[in-house]
C-alpha cells in the first residue's frame, strides 16, 4: 500500500509549507506495522463521527486540506498562529 502527500523527512519532521524540492522524503510504501497504526487511528472518531488527525512517527492522519490544521509531533492540532 502506498501513502500519498508525504511532506516528511524523518519521524516527526515535516517539511516547510510550500517546499518544492524534498530529497530526503519519506518512502510511500507502508509496512504491515503502518497499516495496523493506520486502522488504529481510523477508528478514533470525535464526537462528529469525523477521523480524528493524528501523527505517527512515520505519517499522519488528516482530514482534507485546507479544511485540516496542522499537527504537532503529539498527534494534537498545532495552535493557531
């Protein structure tokens, strides 16, 4: 299985908004093990029955963009700026 959107460069590091070149991006395969941290996190619903955003340490969970915020290492939503 292959993710989409990546934007990561390590475990937990993102890279700028707006990068356009990304040389050290994470793969897009996914493991066995992403694929059991992935149906984790898509059964954590909030009260709206909507997923729940989420980091990994290797990808993130997020609802469409631009309608998603921003997540901290955490897995919590970035404050606004």
């Amino acid at each position: 299985m292959l993710g989409t959107h990546i934007e990561q460069r390590g475990p937990y590091r993102d890279y700028p908004v707006g990068t356009t070149l990304a040389p050290d991006e994470q793969r897009l395969e996914l493991s066995y093990g992403h694929l059991l941290e992935l149906q984790q996190g898509a059964h954590d619903l909030d009260a709206a029955g909507k997923v729940v955003q989420r980091a990994f340490r290797d990808f993130s969970i997020a609802g469409p963009y631009p309608q998603c915020d921003p997540l901290l290492p955490d897995g919590s939503p970035r404050p606004p700026q």
